[in-house]
C-alpha cells in the first residue's frame, strides 16, 4: 500500500493565449496513495482545477501539458498519462473507468434534454458493457449507493427536475459507475446550501470508507477539507507551497499562506465580531507571477531581500509533511507588512455615533410576497410562489439583525421588500426616518420613496453583476451623488475619493472599468457606492458568498469597521452560520418564507429552540481533522410552496415532527423577552447547537501561529 | 449572466492587492484598466483578420459609391447601336516603352455568316486618355455641379472610345453603369435599415423593461407580422403605388414598408439583451438610489448592448442588397432607367447574353464582394462586441 496511486513529478499545465503564456501549473509533485483521500485547497485561480483536468487529459485548448509526469499504477506497472494521446483508447478507457471527475455545477453536468437514468444507463453500457435491463438494475443500485431517496423516479427525471443535491449525488453516482480507483471531486459542495453540503461531504466520505477508492477533493474552503481528507495539498499560483497528513497541516501549518487560510475562517468558537485575519490583496494573475516566492507580495512574514528575490527552498518539516518557504524552520518570522492603519487617524471628520440602541428603525409585520410562476397562457389562474409569507421583526438602530436560511427560503426576498426593490402583497413596513419621522415604506410610491434612498441602501451578492461594466469607478460611485443631484463635480470627486479610502482602495483606481479588479475589490466598489449617501441602514444581501474564504475575511472585516466607524445599521442576508455569528448581534431564521425562530447570536446558537436552526447548525462543516458534521439524517423533501402545506411548512423535514405538525400551523410567538419561535414543541425538545466543546480545533491554529 | 468570465487567458485580470504600489505596473496593463468598452472591442476586433479586410473593402465600397460620377467616364444613359455588345477592351499603358495612356479605336462589323456583331480594333490610330478630363456634367455629392472626371479620352467622345468592361446591347458603357449601379445599391437599402433598427430597438427596449401587457402586446404583433410572406408583400406594394413616382422613389418606398416588417427580429434581439440586464445587480443598485427610468434605460441598459445593434445593422445591410438585388433581377424592385445591380443583371436574363456577352455578368463580382465583406466584418463586430466573453 506504500506505493502511491497516482503521482504528479513536476507537473507544469501552460495556456498559450493571445497576451501571453499563462502558467496555470507550474510545477505540481504529490502523491495520492490508494484508498486515502487528499485534500487541494487554495484560493480561485492558483490552478487547482487545471491540475484535475491535466491529470484526465482535458485541458482546454489552448492549454497543453509542457513538463511532468503523471504516474498512474495500473496492474503492477506505471503508466505516464502525460505521454498517452489525450484522445486515444487507452486515455478513454482510464478516464471513467480508472479516474473520475465530479464538477462544481452538477446542473451543467447534465445534458438537459435526457433523463438522468438514461445519461447513466449510457455511460454503464460503454464503460462496462452491460446489458440495457442489467444497465437499469446497476444504475438504481448505484442511485441507492448515494442515498438518494426514490431512485426509480430520478431514474426518470431530468436533470432539472432534481433538486442541486439530488442532482451532485447522481453525479456522483454516474462518476461512481466505471468503480474507478480514484474520484477528483471539483468543488462539488461549493454551490450547494449548507446542509447539502453537509451531506454531500458525509457520503463522499462513506463511500471512500465502503469503496476503497482513493479520493482528490479540490476546494478553497478549509474546512470542507478537514472532515473528509487524510492529507492535504496547498496550491498557490500553479505550486505546490506545503503538503502533509490533515492533522500537520491544520495542527502545525508551516507555510505563511496555510496559515493564513487557516485564520481567515470565521471561527464558530471563538469570540464573534472580532477582526478576522484576513490575507491582504488577491491571487495575482499569472501573468504578474511575482518574483521569488510568489506568495511574498501577500506574506505578513517575507523577509525583505530574501522571499522577493530568491526561490524559496523546499523543505521537509516530518514524513511527508514538506512546505516550500525560506521561513520554515528559521525561528521568528518577520513583522506583519499588512496593517489597516485606524480609520480614526485617516478620516477623521467621518467618524459617526451610532444611534441608541433603544429605537426601533424598522418594523415589519406580516409581510407578504408572492411571485407569479410563468404559467401557460391558456391557464385560467395563474400559479403563485408564496415567497414570504407572514414575517414580522424589529431592526433596532444600530444592531445588525442576520437573515438566515437555505437558498429559497425568502430571505433575500424579505430584504428586497424593505428596500421596496420589490413591492410587498401585504403587511407594514415602517421606517423611523432621520428626521424621526415613522413611515411605512410598503405603502409609498416610488417618487415617495426617492427621498428616502439616501437612508438605506444595499450591498449585492454578485461582485461582476452589480458594476456596470461600462463605467469607471469614479462614474460607479459617483451615481448616488448625480442622481441626488446635491454636489458639484468637485465635491462628487473629493466625496468618491474619501469613499475610495474609506473602503481600502488607492485612489488611483478612480479612472479603471471594473474589468480591472478581482472579486474582492469589487465588492469594496460596490460597498463604497452604497455609502456615498451617508445612508443608515444597509442591506447586505450575500456579500461574501461569492468570495474566496480569504477574500471573505477582509470584506467581513471592513464592513464590521465600516458599522463601527460610521454608526451603520446592517441586515446582513446569508446562509453561511458562522459568517452570520462573526458579524451579527440578533439572527433571524428563515425556512420556506417563514420565520421560524429569532433571538440574541448567542441564544439562537448555543440553544435553539427550532428543529430548522439546530439542523443548520449541524451542517456547519468543522475546520478540525477527521470531524464528522453531525449532519442532520436527511429526510423528506422541501415543501411545495404553490400549494403549502396545511401544517408547520418543516414537518416534512423534522425529526421530531408528530400530527399535530401536520394538521396545524404553529404561531409566531415570543417565548422569553425578544426570543420568538415558531414551532408546536418548542418547549419539549432538547436541541443542541454549537457547545463550548468545540472550542479545541481551529483555536489551537489560532494560539500557535500568533504565538510563532 | 456570467457575462464578466475571466478564464485564464483572456483580457487580463489583474488581482492586484490594494496596498501594492501601482507604480509598480508596466503601463501595457494599466492601459488595459483604464480601457473603455469602445477600445477593448477596438482591441479585439483589429485581431480578427478576416472582419479587418471586411472592413477596409466595406470602407472602399462606400468611397466608390460616393464618387462613383467621377470614377465613370461616360455617361451611364447614353445609348448607341453603333457599340452594342462590346467586348472589355484594355487601355495600353506604355507607347513603344514610354508610360502613355491611349487607347485605339474600336471599327464595328457585321459577320454575314453569323450576323453577329465583331469589333475590331484600329492599331494605326491612337486616342489619349487624359486624367482629370471634362466629360459628362453631374452634381458631386449631388450638390457641386462638374464635368470632371478621373479619366476621359482626348480628340474623340469619352463614350466612343472607352469600354474598360465592354457594353451592354444598348452600347451603354459597363464599367460608368456599374460604378453608378453601386451607388444605388449600396445606398439604397441605408434608410431602411435605419428605420427597422430604430423601430426594433425602440419597441424591443419597451417590451424588455416595462414587461407585462406591453410586452405581450409588442410579442404578439411581432408574431403577425412575422406570418406575412415577403415576396408577395413586395409585390403588392410595388403595383399598389403610384405609376407617376419616379423608380427610386417607387424602390424606396418599397424599402421603408420592408423595413416596417425587418425590425421584428432586431426588437426580439433587444427585449432579450434588456430582460437580461434589467436583471443584472447595477440597475437595481441604480434604482435603490433613485434613478428614474429614463437614466436607467438610457445610462445603464442602452451602452451595454450599442456594440449589438452595430453588429446587427452591419448584419442587415448585406441583406438589404441581396434583396434589391434579387427583386430587381426578378423585376419587382427598380426597374430601368433606374441603374442598380439587379437592374444590370436583369439586362443578362436570357442565355443569348450569357453566351455571347458573359461581360455583362460582371456585376455579380461586386454583389459577392461586398456581402462577403459586409458578413465578415459583421462577424467580426458580433465576435468583439462582448470583450468578456
């Protein structure tokens, strides 16, 4: 068993476009033994999935393999996938049979137009020749091999009839159907909802165990790694910068960059709204490979002189632990390059109280939205989605209040709703203005609305969507100022640039089109047009989830400065917990348009009283070696919200459902003082959250490296 | 949309961390950040070949066009039996090794066995061609009035002498009518273009950002007048207007009621392109702040898809001349006197032309010509219109 699976000796991918030769990988050497699981984490863009795709022989043109070898062991001798044709017979017959690949996007994995059974029939009848009724029978074991409940009808459905975890699990599955030695899993819970994820990595895990296959995770998010993975490998720019067991990697990180990756992730133990240690700046494109190690430009440790100018060494810290840093094993690191100079001591005329925590800014009651579905236009009556459906809170100034809940549970719609983006069917929504007055906003029109845009505004999910492509920074952040009319070209200039500095952007890039910035940096763009009109509340719907988790840490730690700076009220949208426990004060749990159960950060973590919060809180991956998510046992299916239930929308989902669930509704009702639920056994059940006992873990990360 | 991609390789993405010294750069990349649209679709649009030499004979079709009275040198309408039919007869460019222009004249006679028509030329007598010579008057730019033009024979009536690519059975020069029929082509189908695009992007923009009845309205009259069949159309708007119209305003008429049913698809194209923006973040981060639809549509939706409808315009104009082309051929469109490419190629209808005059096929060349060029710099303007993509 010593002998590896697969090996990568200096394995170097190049793209050759028209600007330039882009190294996606550079140089990749790791080993992925039989039957074990290896983890690849860095960031969006240092090469991960070139490297996957390298090793099946898929790379797009105009990419080629120039340099390296790629070992496969295959009935007691090597075969070197970089020298096969890349369309041969030979090449086909590992792709699937020996190796498979599962994608990010399970949606554009499958052809639309064939049933999914059909599209894994097929590949069971090429790859392993079986008969059609002998394909069949294979293909709903296989099916039930992953979990999904009812084969016999996915068998039958097409790919988007399928919900995005039934559809990464017949993915799965198809992957599965050569019963290759080694599974590459692309980012395959990166666009699935937390507690799919949480199930996604548990089978993955099951199946290594039950099968014997080998597994390559690639992800960028650290602690999906940790559960499933037996090593790990950490890629920066196209290299390898460390490698070793999961336990070294995340108990003793040796490289600068594994331990910044490590740092960034908001811990779900530690204290909440703290700073989080973000890692400055962004990937480089691979065309600004810096010189020497191409981590320095980023490192709050590279030594002047010495990480800029020279390759930094490889060096080997145990068995098969190695990192490739000048620092390792050099005693004291540098000091940190990296530091937020206060906003106190460069804008000081900005500085704003934050209003007394004992107003109430907003409050909504009974808030309803529906959307018509697109229904034949011969349908008599057309279908409705009830998307929020009787939600009421109170915002207090200057708190921020987090909406939580899984992708369509109508959380961004409640947020869109008080920006009135969207018009609500029905309840109030009512705005304290500045001047004191209370309003209710679903009531106004949209010229009665114009005058309050300068109190709320909103910060989007989508980094690319939200900037127009074709105006500057300066245009981008100046449209709040020209529509508002107030200020002359002068004062629209000095305010864009006082914005610029105030989210952490040099002003130089006032004259740039957004084409010129990375994920991260345009989310600062999009913050700094939300604050150009000194509003009060912001809307903050998703704004890291489409980030890098280093990338995530800064822009969570500007918008905790910017609340604190600027007096700000935040409600903060997301599905991620442990982003929501970083930066909330109350949270707010939403499941199917419901509210189902709101309180204190505190509370509703350490104790929740709903069924809903606590499987959520399960889902939460764990930055820790070998820990298993207690991931909620999947049962039911979400419900149907043209046609809701008579009873509490989550029986279908709840383990502790009984007939009453069924039958009735439970109310919305304040339990204690500001803690509401909606549920029928609130008071019985015993549910767990996240406990005192998993502050080991990632805690330890955080002692060691800053005790370094 | 996933419109802004940046797969590795293409226009460069600088992630650049904030606190890093831009002077640092190369000015290569800076210029590719502080790019317009308009320069990164210019980029990219001078790397595609075959739309760069589009454009440049497009360019030279339209400066033909334009000149085209003074590149001819006999007058387009004058007719003579004495020179029907005749064959392209070269100008000498070199006198006994010393550069001259001159040509010899052509002696027409009558093959008894045959009865056909042979043109023989005179070798004993020359006849100078002069540059920048007095010939027929016109209007340039159809507003200076002149006589001038690029070439014309000395001593002897231009329309006699010249036959660069030989006449017609009228003894109409070839090379003057083809140089005039471009114009007419070229021109003819531009206000009609103009009104479908404005039509389609106008009542395409309504439909995409107001939605709901408007949209279905705007849909479904799409849909009727999609069902019309275009021949038969043609056909009775040319026998329902007026016999006293002249033929170009008869044609141009034509054009303008085609082009009330050619913006069907344009609008189709543009409800699209704005359902699809009207969607992105930008527009609703514009609205948050109060915009009014007007600096919505006109700031934030319109810009993004400029590229789009010049792709499309470049895309309708080449089948503008193909349907005046093909029309005229099949005598629906302009009708002689009018001079058009289809009008020309009416004239080689019959096989006797074909088979003792292939010369006068010579204006399927520029019809090729130019659809090919208009096509490839279309594609080219499609392609580079999306620098993301």
């Amino acid at each position: 068993m010593n002998q590896p699976l697969l090996s990568l000796r200096g394995l170097k991918t190049h793209f050759f476009g028209d600007e330039g030769t882009v190294s996606a990988v550079n140089g990749v050497t790791l080993d992925i033994p039989a039957g074990q699981a290896v983890g690849v984490v860095g960031e969006s863009g240092c090469g991960k999935s070139v490297m996957a795709r390298s090793i099946l022989r898929i790379v797009e043109q105009p990419g080629r393999i120039v340099a390296g070898e790629i070992l496969l062991r295959k009935d007691d001798a090597e075969i070197d996938l970089a020298k096969l044709p890349a369309n041969g017979e030979a090449m086909r017959s590992i792709r699937g049979g020996d190796i498979s690949l599962v994608f990010q996007e399970p949606m554009t994995s499958f052809s639309p137009v064939h049933t999914a059974g059909n599209q894994l029939i097929e590949v069971l009848r090429l790859h392993r020749g079986l008969s059609k009724e002998k394909a069949y029978e294979r293909a709903v074991d296989l099916l039930r091999m992953v979990d999904v409940p009812s084969p016999e009808k996915v068998m039958d459905s097409y790919a988007w009839q399928l919900s995005g975890g039934i559809r990464q699990r017949a993915m799965i599955a198809m992957a599965l159907s050569g019963e290759p030695r080694l599974l590459i899993a692309d980012e395959p819970t990166t666009a699935l909802d937390v507690t799919t994820q949480a199930q996604i990595l548990d089978l993955i895990r099951d199946l290594k165990r039950d099968t014997g296959m080998a597994l390559m995770l690639i992800t960028h998010d650290l602690a999906v790694v940790a559960g499933v993975a037996d090593y790990v490998v950490v890629m920066y720019l196209g290299e390898v910068v460390e490698r070793g067991t999961v336990e070294e990697i995340f108990g003793a990180p040796q490289h600068p960059y594994t331990q910044a990756l490590l740092r960034s992730i908001p811990s779900i133990s530690g204290p909440p709204r703290i700073r989080l240690h973000a890692i400055a700046g962004s990937v480089p494109h691979p065309f600004d490979r810096p010189s020497g190690c191409s981590f320095h430009p980023r490192c709050p440790v590279a030594i002047q002189g010495t990480c800029d100018t020279v390759d930094p060494p490889l060096r080997v810290v145990g068995e098969g632990h190695e990192a490739v840093c000048h620092l390792v094993g050099e005693g004291q690191p540098g000091s940190p390059i990296f530091t937020m100079q206060d906003l106190e001591t460069r804008l000081p005329a900005l500085a704003r109280e934050p209003e007394s925590a004992r107003d109430t800014m907003l409050e909504v009651r009974g808030l309803g939205k529906s959307h018509a579905l697109h229904a034949s236009p011969l349908a008599r009556k057309r279908a409705k989605v009830r998307a929020v459906d009787d939600v009421n809170f109170e915002l207090r100034a200057g708190e921020t209040l987090a909406l939580v809940g899984e992708s369509g549970s109508g959380k961004t719609t409640v947020s869109r709703c008080i920006l009135r983006a969207i018009q609500p069917d029905s309840g109030e929504i009512v705005f304290r203005t500045q001047a004191g007055d209370r309003l209710d906003l679903a009531g106004l029109r949209t010229a009665q609305l114009r005058p309050l845009r300068n109190e709320m505004q909103m910060i989007f999910q989508d980094p690319y969507s939200s900037l127009n492509p074709r105006m500057t920074v300066f245009d981008i952040i100046a449209e709040p100022l020209r529509v508002d009319g107030a200020q002359g070209k002068q004062e629209q200039v000095a305010r864009v640039l006082e914005l610029l500095e105030l989210v952490g952007l040099p002003r130089e890039y006032m004259r740039r089109y957004p084409h010129a910035f990375s994920g991260g940096q345009r989310q600062r763009i999009g913050i700094a047009r939300a604050l150009a009109l000194r509003p009060r509340l912001i809307v903050a719907d998703e704004p890291v989830s489409a980030l890098d988790v280093s990338v995530q840490a800064q822009i969570l730690n500007l918008l905790l400065e910017l609340q604190g700076y600027l007096g700000l009220t935040y409600i903060f949208v997301s599905h991620d917990l442990s982003v929501v426990r970083h930066v909330s004060d109350r949270i707010a749990v939403m499941y199917a348009g419901n509210l189902v159960e709101l309180g204190h950060r505190d509370e509703v973590m350490e104790s929740p009283r709903h069924p809903y919060t606590a499987t959520l809180l399960a889902a939460i991956p764990k930055p820790e070696p070998r820990a298993t998510t207690s991931a909620p046992p999947h049962r039911g299916t979400r419900p149907n919200l043209i046609d809701p239930p008579v009873g509490c929308y989550f029986e279908s989902r709840c383990p502790y459902a009984v007939d009453r669930c069924k039958a009735e509704r439970p109310t919305w009702q304040e339990i204690t003082p500001g803690r509401w639920v909606r549920c029928h056994r609130y008071g019985e059940l015993a549910l767990s959250g996240i406990g005192a006992d998993l502050n080991s873990g990632i805690h330890s990360v955080h002692d060691r490296s800053s005790g370094k | 949309m996933g419109s802004v991609q940046d797969p590795a390789g293409t226009t460069a993405r600088p992630d650049v961390p904030p606190t890093a010294d831009p002077a640092e750069r190369e000015e290569g990349k800076d210029r590719i950040y502080v790019a317009t649209q308009r320069q990164l679709i210019w980029w990219r649009f001078r790397k595609h070949k075959l739309a760069m030499a589009g454009l440049v004979v497009v360019a030279a079709f339209y400066l033909v066009a334009i000149a085209a009275d003074f590149l001819a040198y006999s007058d387009p309408h004058d007719t003579s039996a004495q020179r029907a039919s005749m064959p392209p007869q070269p100008i000498s460019v070199l006198d006994g090794g010393r550069p001259s222009l001159f040509t010899h004249p052509l002696i027409g006679q009558r093959d008894l066995v045959t009865f056909q028509r042979t043109y023989v030329a005179d070798e004993s007598v020359k006849i100078p061609i002069r540059l920048f010579a007095h010939g027929y008057k016109y209007k340039f730019l159809g507003i200076v009035p002149t006589d001038i033009h690029l070439i014309g024979a000395k001593g002897a009536p231009t329309e006699n002498s010249i036959f660069l690519l030989g006449t017609d059975e009228l003894g109409r020069d070839i090379f003057s009518r083809l140089l005039v029929a471009t114009r007419t082509s070229l021109f003819i189908g531009l206000a009609g273009v103009a009104i479908g695009i404005a039509l389609g992007v106008i009542l395409g923009g309504i439909s995409g950002f107001y939605g709901g009845i408007t949209d279905v309205v705007i849909q479904r009259m799409i849909e009727i007048l999609r069902s019309i069949p275009t021949i038969p159309l043609w056909m009775g708007v040319a026998a329902a207007v007026p016999h006293t119209w002249s033929v170009e305003r008869v044609y141009f008429s034509i054009t303008l009621i085609v082009s009330v049913i050619g913006w069907t698809e344009l609008a189709r194209v543009v409800r699209g392109k704005v359902l699809q923006i009207r969607d992105e973040d930008f527009v609703m981060a514009a609205e948050l702040v109060g915009s009014k639809p007007r600096r919505i549509i006109f700031v934030h939706i319109v810009p993004l898809f400029t590229s789009h409808i010049i792709a499309a315009t470049t895309l309708a104009l080449p089948l503008m001349i193909v349907a005046e082309t093909s029309l005229s051929f099949l005598g629906l469109g302009l009708r002689a006197p009018a001079i058009s490419w289809g009008v020309m190629l009416q004239q080689a209808q019959n096989i006797q032309t074909v088979a003792l005059a292939p010369w006068m096929l010579v204006p399927v060349i520029p019809v090729v010509v130019a659809i090919l060029a208009f096509n490839f710099l279309g594609d080219g303007l499609r392609d580079a219109a999306d620098p993301y993509s």
